[in-house]
C-alpha cells in the first residue's frame, strides 16, 4: 500500500524532519470493501475520490447529508430556486454538500486563498464562503449560522466581515470566516452546499469597423454606413467592473461639446452615466442614492469605452454603441482579485434595478449587464472551470429571466476552462480575437490567451448548455479610455481624453455589449433569449465543428462565430437566421406585390425562397400606412399541402403569436424539422416542395375583431451527403477515388479532411432555384500530394471526413471512414515525446543535489508500420555522454518508456539530451525528425553537515491493508540530503487523537550516509479500526 501523505506536498527537494499521512485500519474480521457496502450500515458514506482528501468528522469519514429535502418544511420561506440544483454543483466530486477546494483547505493541502483571508483563532488563514441552502434563508437560518461563527470566534461585521442574505437566491455569503466552522455550517439544518466564493479578476481603433458596425477605410457594409442613428440611443448599459471614471471625456456626454471633465457626472447636459453602485464597499441593500464609483486599476474605465464610448469630439476610438447611457457597478477593488461577494452583490443590485426610474436621468432600468470577469484559477491543477452551479451563475441566470442580458467574458487562461460567470447557461459568453490590427477579417484567429470550452457537464441531459463560447470579438490591443490614475500617477485628477491599449477577453465582452445596444435600439422588443439565438445564428462561422452530432457549427474556440452585424442587419453578407433591420423597401417582392389596401408586407426573405429542413429562419414584415390604430400583433401559421384538393397540415415549431414593435415591425422565426422533406405525405408539385406562411394581423385588445391576413410561399430546400468509398477501415494510396451520394439546393461544396487538419473544397455545386437529390459525385484524392517540399499526408492511420456546407451556414453531420494511408514501403518511424521527466528514488523531482542517482525519463514511440529492433539510445549532459542503452524491439504503434541514469559531480542548470540512434545507424528505416528531445535541469550544492528530509508520497505499508489487533510495519524513506553520515537518528511516531497528538514511540536508526536514501522500518499496532492520522519526525544526533 502506497500513502499519500496530507502533509506539504515536497514535489521540489527541501529540508523537513517532520511527515504526516493517513492510514485506513480495517477490523480483523472485515472484508476491504466493507467500509463501502451501505445495505447493513445506517449512515451513507461518500465515495472516495483519488486525488481528494475526503470530508472527516471526529477522525473519521463524514456520513452523507440528506440533501433530498422532496419537501420543504412549513415554518420556514419558500425557495426561490429550483429544488435539487445542488446535486449539480460542479467542485463537488464526492457529492457531500462541501465544496472540493474547501475539503483541499479543511486537510491543510492548501491555504486560503482569499484576498480578505486575516489569520483566525485557529491559526488558518480564513475563508471566504456563500452557503447555499434548500429554502430561502430567513432569521432562523440567519441567527443558527450566526450562532456558528460566533463559536469559531469569527470577528463578525464589526470586526470587517462579510456577512449579505441575497434575494435572487437561497444563499448567504460571509467572509473571515475560520476553517475549524466550516464543518459545523455543513452540518447546520437546511444547508445544502457551503461553496468556496471563487477569486474574480479583470480579464485583461479597428475593432470596431472589423465587426461591421462603424465604416472603416474600405467599403465594407456597417450597421452604422446603413443607418447612422443606430448607436444604441436609449439603451441602458450596467458595466460590472473595477469601476469606471466616467470623466473621461468619451465617456461624460454625448454631443461632446463643452465637455470639460467634471467629477460632477451629472454636470452636463446630456450626461451618458445614470447610475452607480459600489458593491465592494457594502454587503447587500440598494441605496436610495446613486454611487460614482472611481476606477483606480483602469480596466473598467476601458471597458466602458469600448462598449459606448463616443470617442469624444475627435471621433477617434468610438465605441460601438456611443449612444448608449451608463450605470456604473463597482464590483471588483483596485488591487484586482476580489471574492465573488462583491460580484455577486452586484448583480443583486442589478437586478433589483431592473425597472428602476433614474431620478439622474430620462432612462429607466438596465438592458444590459457586460461582465469583464471572472473565476481565477484554483491551485489543484485540474480546474476545469465551473458547470453553470456557482453562486454568481446562478444569480446571473436570475438576471437574464428578468429581461438583462448578460455578456461575460470568457478568461485569459489559454486552455479548455469556461470559469464563472461566463459559464452560466443564460449568459453570452465571449472568446477572444486578434483582428491583426485591421479590419480585413479574412486574417482574424482566436487570441492565443482566450479560453475554450466546452464547459464542464451540469448533468442536466442538455448538451446544448455545455456549448461555451457563445461568440467570439476583436480582443487584441484594443485602444480604449485611460482612467485618471494611468494619465497621471503622481496628482489625483479627472481622466481627461487619454487612451491606452489593452488584451483579453475583457476587451471582447464590451463589443458584444454594445452590439447588443444597437440590436436593442433597433428591436426594443427583443428579450435576452431572442438576442443570445440571434448572435448565435447570424456570426461569421470560423473553425471546423466541435462535434456536428451536436451543433453543425459550433466550434469550441470561435463559439457559434466571429459577431458581424453586417450579419445582423443584412447588410448585403449571408447570414442564415434572424434578421432586426430597418425595411426600407416599400415592395421588396415582385413575386408578392403590396396591395393598395394591405396593412402589412413581409418583407425577408422573397417568395419562393428555400427554406431549410433543420434550420431556424426568422421572417420579417412591418405594417403599411394602412394598418389601422390599435393593430398590435401578428398570428402565424406555417403548412404544407397533404393532396390537390387543399388538404393542409401545420408544421410543428411553424405557429405562434409575435408582436409588433414600436418601428411597426415584426420578426416570426420557425423552426423547419430536420425530417421534414422525408414526411411521406408531402404533396410534391413539379418536383418541388411548397410550404405556405399563414400571417394574421390584428388588435388584440379588440379581440382579432379588427384584422387581415396575408400569405407567403416557400420552398422546402434540404442537404444531404452518402460516402460510397473510400470505405471501412481501407489502405489507400496514390489517387483515391472518393464517390458518393448528395441533395441539396442553391450554391453549396463539398469539403473533406483527413485527421484534425483544415477542411478542404473538392467539389462545388451550383442548381439556383431547383432542389437536387441524390446526385451522384466523384473526385480523386491524391495522398502524394505535397507542400513546400513534404507529403501532407505521410503514411499512418487517420479519419477521413466529408461534409456538405450549404446556404445559409447550414452543415451537415460529418461522415467518417477510418483509412490508413500507405504510400511507401514499411518501415519503422521512431520519435521522442517532447519532454523529460526527471526521479529520485521513484519520485518526480523539479531539482537535485550533487552526487545524486537521477533517473533521466522519457517516452520513445514507433509510428511506422515496421518492428524497430536494436535501436541504439543516448543520454547527454551538455553534450557529453553520460548513459547509452539499446532498446531491443518496439512494435509498431507502440511506446516504450526509457529509462537512463546520471549523477551529477557540479551544480548548475545543464542542458539533458536523450538521443535515438544519434549515429545515425538506422537511417533506411527512421526519419531523424523527432528524434531528439532536451530539458534543462537544476542541480544544486548539497549543504554542509547532516539535513534530513523524510520523503512524502511514497511511504508504504505491509502488509498493505492492516487490521486492527495486529502488527504492522511502516517503510518511511529518509534522506540524508547533508554531506556528512548522520548517526542515531531518532524517529518519534505520533497518533492524532480527539485530545491532539500523542506519541506512540521512539526508534533509531544507527547510520544514514550523506547523500544517500535509507527506508527505515516502524512497527506498530493499532487497536481502532478507522482512518488512523500517523505523524513522524526525525532528530538527528548532535
């Protein structure tokens, strides 16, 4: 049995003399699975996550809450959200109610991390928490937990403490709060998780042109080009961040005249800021007064910028939305991290502020909420994120049901982690672009520091949720307002009219916010859902799809696309789905004229268009001039023709009730079945497929009395793809014949690609106006075919896959064959991972001393299609040889690990090469690519005298399982890391008891030599069964 010790994690050389690890001691007539079997036992036991120190009460494993609670009790206030959420909290793997990063703390395997952490009466660092229960906490919760704190000495809100009972959620959060509660909050009645409040940081002149929003120096489309006042007048936008200086004269008012910057926000005229809140400052309430938050880190004065910065009178680094006003929501403190609480009372006080009538100005309420922030990274290595269950996702989810649409930025980490708030469901999250410093899109990659998804799994059978990001925006040196600090370090002053550049997703988030603006000011009527469907479906689509069995675009970096509101406000590019823009055509359709007495037209898209089997196609139409007063809404009803004789049949997802916005337009989306074009009793007239839009206007406050109707013809369009060959697993070579089947209409391609590369576009197709069906198609692959001198495709195994992309972004589910290309004789094809790893003793070092056995790691793999035999190794130390072996046979596909040993004589930091056949012997059947990997290494000058280490990790026991009654005997490895022999070591052996720790013995070990590792046996005996908390130190003689 090998222990992992609880103690400090050594995987770098230092000195200690002292370890502690657990021991699992079973009753002498126990089976080992015993402590599992919860038929005979009347507590229910977590399941033991390897990796994570289990929850422990009194020495031993905590039984499970009933966290069930199927029903509430009577004296207590109703819950505000969803019964049984918590089974899905995402940093819980044992499923106990305590948060994983808690338990980590609670066993000493780190310390707080918490930026308001002061040293309790316990001597830990404390923590911050938000304790969730299964109703909503009221004054009996109130005063329990209270009760609790007070037990553990916390310092309470007089002593600078956290404490806030939020309304959106059935949750407190505390702060200052000692480790030694945390296991009695847990155990309080109605508690149903205790999350570790999570550490929320800021994710740190073309952007704005490249999204098609405001005209560039080429003729791109723009929203702006299109209809100059559309800059999100009226809209209302909360910026929840370090604050912001809104001063600043891009940010004072809007006609930028006589703008001289003026702590006084509402000194002008025509002042952008309505509102602020600092939520740092105060847990919970919403003051009756506005706040103006000052922003002394900078980030949120930027990110105000670019969201509705009106450049000021120079019209340099105009923000997306200039017309936009401004609520200031000072969540995160001047020095950066902060505990979600602030973030978290921020968002309560937006949304209590959802409808609020500002006393400051014309405006009311909040319409969007951007979200610059985010979830730090925890210490354990595997943090993947959050799954949409965190405390402030919860509470934005709350927000978007209130009608704000939340925009979050989706992190800096540059790996798969979708951190909280972006991986809230409701949110729109936003990925990271380098635009190259122009606005040619063509060139435009995701930001190498933007994080991907898909989330974490929230366990509730949607897969669609776990699709983050939504959208992705110009993130990369973003020229946006400097805050006043930043113009001038020295003199407290107002920011004036600097600018600075700034990256992250911190700068995408506020393009999508404003973008959102102009879509708001253009469609007062959209709620959050309508806007996140219609980002989604109206992006500029990059990447190859995550998975197509998912979504046919969604790509794990790019999201659904790069936002384009050229897209969005059909400005002459291809977008597949809604469609807010203004009609200007007064008969757009020569197919379907306007009556001199029609109330209304449609006006996209034209008659006889296709519409697409499995996709979403949003319609528009406005009122005419005359429509009567009071004509409000419009009913809908999508069918197609069963015979000749008129028999209809509706098309489910094809009816509805739409209003009509204060432009006196209306927007219907239907939902076309994917199977739709299969229905056996389609009528088919001519060979095409007809539906028919139903659309009736009418005043609902005059019961349809008043309303006409008005019909629009479709064609049913679909894409469809058969592979013939290559097939099954099939060795291919030279010139491939690739055949197979298609349907589809209008101007669409076949692309392929083989393994992860970019798709490819073969073949193109071409049938305006006409629905093709299983057409037959071939075109020949060659598998020689090279670039800049190598074969794209050398020989091995690989995935083949076809696709169809058609009009309208539509993509069809992917075909796969599992090929192996095999153009050259067999042979073997050796290659190095590309990293060392480096141990002393079994154990993974980052560091060594001199004159110490290292084992020199690597992994060698045989990629050919051969057996590789008698391959010759080498081990070098900045190029002098150290170590040489011969590795006798390697299978093809196969990996062997390589093992080679070195002691070093002089410290430093050496160069370590291991070397396939460096002389080349094997070169009729290996590439010499790859077959060489290094890494440096520090070696350190062993300390004078004796210094003793006793090594974690690698303590065993025998036998491996012991019983209680019986003897035992421990292997605890000691090193002598000092030069000198060490004599008579004295070794104590400590038992952790309800009283503290007792010593058990003393032993010695006579002769432990400078430099050398020596297992020292114990032996013992414990008369418990139980988990058994053993502490060992060494004393050497003097």
């Amino acid at each position: 049995m090998v222990l992992q010790g609880i103690g400090d994690n050594m995987r770098n050389l230092r000195v200690s003399n002292i370890i502690m690890f657990s021991i699992l001691i079973l009753s002498g007539f126990a089976q080992a699975t015993d402590i599992h079997d919860i038929d005979d036992q009347d507590e229910i036991f977590p399941v033991i996550i390897d990796g994570l120190p289990p929850l422990m009460c009194d020495g031993e494993l905590c039984p499970l809450k009933n966290r069930l609670h199927e029903s509430i009790p009577s004296d207590v206030v109703p819950p505000v959200e969803k019964n049984g959420w918590w089974f899905s909290y995402g940093p819980d793997r044992d499923s106990n109610g305590m948060d994983d990063r808690l338990q980590r703390i609670i066993s000493s395997e780190y310390e707080s991390e918490s930026p308001t952490s002061i040293i309790g009466k316990d001597g830990r660092y404390t923590v911050a928490i938000v304790v969730d229960y299964a109703w909503h906490p009221s004054s009996q919760e109130i005063n329990s937990l209270y009760e609790v704190l007070t037990n553990h000495d916390w310092v309470g809100i007089e002593g600078g403490a956290w404490f806030q009972v939020l309304e959106s959620i059935d949750s407190i959060t505390v702060d200052k709060v000692p480790v030694s509660a945390l296991l009695d909050i847990w155990k309080l009645s109605g508690v149903v998780v205790v999350e570790q409040q999570n550490v929320m940081v800021p994710f740190l002149d073309v952007s704005v042109p490249s999204m098609h929003v405001s005209s560039g120096p080429t003729s791109s489309p723009s929203a702006h080009g299109q209809n100059p006042s559309i800059r999100g007048d009226d809209v209302v936008i909360a910026i929840l961040d370090t604050g912001v200086d809104n001063e600043h004269r891009s940010l004072n008012d809007f006609d930028d005249q006589d703008d001289e910057p003026d702590s006084d926000p509402f000194s002008y005229d025509d002042h952008k800021f309505v509102c602020g809140y600092d939520a740092t400052a105060v847990a919970g309430g919403n003051p009756n007064e506005c706040d103006d938050p000052d922003d002394g880190a900078g980030h949120g004065t930027h990110v105000a910028g670019t969201a509705l910065g009106t450049g000021s009178s120079s019209r340099q680094h105009v923000g997306v939305a200039p017309g936009a006003y401004l609520v200031d929501v000072k969540v995160l403190t001047d020095a950066g991290g902060t505990n979600s609480q602030t973030s978290i009372n921020g968002l309560q006080w937006t949304i209590n502020n959802r409808d609020t009538d500002w006393d400051n100005g014309n405006q009311s309420g909040i319409d969007i909420a951007s979200m610059s922030l985010g979830s730090l990274s925890s210490p354990n290595s595997d943090d993947t994120g959050d799954n949409g269950s965190s405390a402030e996702a919860r509470l934005v989810n709350n927000a978007s049901e209130n009608g704000i649409v939340m925009v979050c930025a989706m992190g800096n980490d540059g790996r798969q982690r979708v951190p909280s708030p972006a991986s809230a469901d409701e949110c729109i999250s936003v990925a990271a672009i380098d635009d190259k410093s122009s606005i040619d899109r063509t060139d435009d990659t995701i930001a190498d520091y933007s994080n991907w998804g898909p989330r974490d799994d929230d366990l509730d059978d949607d897969e669609m949720d776990e699709l983050k990001p939504d959208v992705s925006a110009p993130g990369t040196d973003i020229s946006a307002p400097q805050h006043a600090s930043g113009s001038n370090p020295i003199l407290e002053s107002n920011a004036d009219n600097d600018y600075t550049e700034m990256s992250g997703t911190s700068m995408a988030t506020p393009h999508v916010s404003g973008l959102i603006a102009l879509m708001l000011q253009d469609s007062p009527n959209l709620d959050p859902e309508e806007i996140k469907d219609l980002l989604q479906q109206n992006s500029e689509i990059k990447g190859s799809p995550y998975d197509s069995d998912i979504h046919p675009s969604w790509n794990e970096k790019y999201g659904y696309g790069m936002v384009d509101a050229a897209l969005l406000f059909d400005l002459g590019s291809s977008g597949g789905g809604g469609d807010p823009g203004d009609p200007t055509d007064p008969d757009p359709d020569p197919e379907d004229p306007v009556n001199p007495g029609d109330w209304f037209m449609f006006q996209s898209p034209p008659s006889y268009s296709f519409l697409t089997s499995g996709l979403s196609t949003a319609i528009r139409g406005n009122l005419t001039d005359n429509a009567p007063e009071g004509v409000d809404s419009v009913s809908f009803n999508l069918y197609y023709m069963t015979c000749d004789g008129g028999c209809k049949k509706d098309v489910e997802g094809g009816y509805g009730i739409v209003n009509i916005n204060d432009n006196d337009e209306f927007f219907i989306t239907v939902n076309i079945p994917e199977d739709l074009h299969l229905r056996p009793d389609i009528r088919i007239s001519s060979y095409h497929h007809e539906l028919t839009l139903e659309a009736v206007v009418y005043d609902s406050g005059n019961n349809s009395s008043i309303s006409q109707g008005k019909n629009r013809n479709f064609e049913l369009g679909w894409y469809d793809l058969a592979l013939e060959t290559p097939t099954g697993i099939s060795s291919v070579s030279g010139d491939v014949e690739v055949t197979g089947f298609r349907s589809g209409y209008g101007e669409h391609e076949l692309q392929y690609r083989v393994g992860n590369s970019e798709w490819k576009t073969p073949l193109q197709f071409v049938n305006i106006g006409e629905q093709e069906q299983d057409e037959e198609w071939t075109w020949y692959w060659n598998t020689l075919e090279e670039e800049n001198g190598n074969r794209i495709t050398p020989d091995g195994q690989y995935s083949f896959a076809v696709r169809i992309v058609g009009e309208n972004d539509y993509v069809t589910k992917e075909i796969r064959r599992d090929i192996v290309v095999d153009n050259d004789p067999p042979a073997a094809e050796l290659e190095m991972e590309q990293s060392l790893s480096f141990t002393i003793n079994g154990l993974l070092r980052d560091q060594s001393y001199v004159n110490s056995d290292i084992g020199v790691i690597g992994i060698m793999r045989n990629i050919g299609d051969k057996v590789a035999e008698d391959v010759p190794l080498e081990l070098r130390v900045d190029g002098a040889l150290k170590y040489e072996l011969t590795v006798a046979r390697i299978e093809p596909g196969s990996s062997v690990e390589v093992v080679m040993y070195w002691a070093p004589t002089d410290s430093g930091t050496p160069t370590v090469e291991m070397l396939i056949d460096p002389a080349n012997s094997l070169s009729n059947e290996d590439n010499v690519y790859g077959n060489t990997v290094s890494s440096t290494y520090t070696i350190l000058d062993r300390p004078n005298g004796v210094d003793i280490n006793l090594i974690d990790g690698i303590v065993q026991t025998s036998p491996d399982i012991p019983r209680s009654g019986e003897q035992f005997q421990l292997k605890v490895p000691v090193e002598n890391i000092g030069s000198e022999t060490a004599t008579s070591v004295l070794f104590t052996v400590e038992f952790e008891t309800e009283i503290g720790w007792l010593e058990y013995g003393n032993f010695t070990e006579s002769i432990i030599s400078g430099g050398t590792v020596t297992n020292v046996p114990i032996s013992l005996i414990s008369n418990e069964s139980s988990i058994l908390h053993i502490r060992v130190k060494a004393t050497p003689s003097l």
